[in-house]
C-alpha cells in the first residue's frame, strides 16, 4: 500500500515555474514505510518533466523525508 505523505507545489529549480514535491509512503519497501520522493519539473509549454536519476539520488540519500529536506537537498544540486 501506498500513502501520499506530502505534495508541494514550489519553484525548486527557481526558473519562475512551479515544480512539484510528492512523497510517499511505501509500505512494500521493507521493513514498516520507507518515504520515497519524486520531483516534476515544470517546462515552459506548462507540462511537466521527472528526472528518475534524481530521484534516486534524493531516495538513496535519504534527503526525502518531508518537503524542506527534499527542498534543502536540490538547493545543494540545481
């Protein structure tokens, strides 16, 4: 089972577009819930793009918690 923890909707690439922060909780990762985040970048046109690299690399980092660490992680990396 899968629970939504948090959704953010910031400019965390700080391109003046709006990006969104999802977390979840993934109860199949393990042992209890395990939070795994994942970042949609805006693009001009008004879609959206994900970047699975980073996300990994926010997930393996342990960066994902709530949405200021993700936030505080891709300061660090954008």
């Amino acid at each position: 089972m899968v629970d939504v923890k948090a959704v953010s909707f910031k400019d965390v690439s700080k391109d003046g577009l709006k990006d969104i922060i999802i977390i979840v909780d993934d109860g199949y990762a393990g042992q209890g819930n395990a939070p795994l985040a994942t970042v949609y970048f805006q693009k001009a046109d008004g879609s959206f793009a994900n970047d699975l690299k980073l996300d990994q690399e926010i997930n393996d980092s342990k960066n994902n918690n709530d949405v200021k660490t993700v936030k505080s992680y891709l300061a660090g990396k954008l």
